[in-house]
C-alpha cells in the first residue's frame, strides 16, 4: 500500500482556498482516479510543533492507494485536468511524496 501526500508550504502572501479544495477539487480528484483510490484525508494546518509556532503547512491531503502503478496509472491518464484545477484554489507549489504504508 502506497500513500501519495500532497503538502502545501505556508508562505506569506500566498493564498489557499479550502472551502473550494473540499467542496471541488478533492470530490474531482476522487472522482477521476475512481475506484483505485482506497482512502483519502486532508488536513488543515493549525499550529506548528512548538507553542506559538507557526504552521508548516496550510494543509496537507493523504491518497491511498494499492500501489504506484494503480497511483500512476489512474491519475495519469487525468493529470491535466486535475493539476490544471490548482490556480482555483491556491498560489502555493504543492510538493508530493509518495510513500509505502508501514504502519
């Protein structure tokens, strides 16, 4: 089992709509990759690890799946269309990790 996380850095000045990411990309996203996605989450941002710290993140979306090539092979073929939906939400470069599941 693989994980794809997709983490957006907070940056000053930059903007992030998360009613839209909920409410639109994310149901999209499900939607296109279809059934080859197992689990998904997202998390919004709220504190750093210290108190009083900043957060690292705005937020952070969590996709499961059974394997990178189920990953590769379901997002693939709707990458334009999802990476082309990123302006409506956000400025910030998302950066993404995939990962296997250990626990």
């Amino acid at each position: 089992m693989i994980r794809v996380g997709v983490f957006y850095p907070q940056k000053e000045g930059k903007k992030f709509d998360m009613n839209y990411y909920l409410e639109k990309h994310m149901p999209m996203v499900k939607q296109k990759v279809g059934p080859a996605l197992k689990a998904v989450t997202v998390d919004a941002g709220v504190a750093g690890g210290a108190p009083g710290a900043p957060i690292t993140f705005v937020a952070m979306a969590h996709l499961t799946f059974d394997s990178v090539e189920a990953f590769q092979g379901s997002f693939g073929v709707h990458a334009q269309q999802i990476l082309g939906d990123i302006p409506n939400y956000t400025d910030i470069e998302p950066i993404v990790q995939i990962s296997e599941v250990r626990m």
